[in-house]
C-alpha cells in the first residue's frame, strides 16, 4: 500500500450565479395561470388569456 502525501483527486471551487428575476415574455401567462392577473390593457389580457 502506497501512502501519498498529496491528494490524488484535485477539488474544484464552484461559484454559484444568481441572476435578478426580471419580467420575460412568460411573465404575464405564469402570472394569468398561477395568481390569475392580467394586464390592464384589453388587446394584452386576450393574448394572455389565448396563450395560456
């Protein structure tokens, strides 16, 4: 049995990224099907509601 003095397995620093939660066009149907909100404007609240 050899012993080693080092580590055989080098160990790798990982960062984690947290991006800022920003409106997509997803936005509006997550929050037409999860909390039942939409947009003010009526043209914009029919595709929301069409989409989802």
């Amino acid at each position: 049995v050899e012993e080693l003095k080092e580590k055989s397995i080098r160990e790798v620093e990982i960062l984690a990224v947290v991006e800022e939660e920003r409106d997509t066009w997803m936005t509006p149907i997550f929050k037409y099907l999860e909390e039942g909100t939409l947009p003010a404007d009526v043209k914009k609240a029919r595709v929301v509601r069409r989409k989802s």
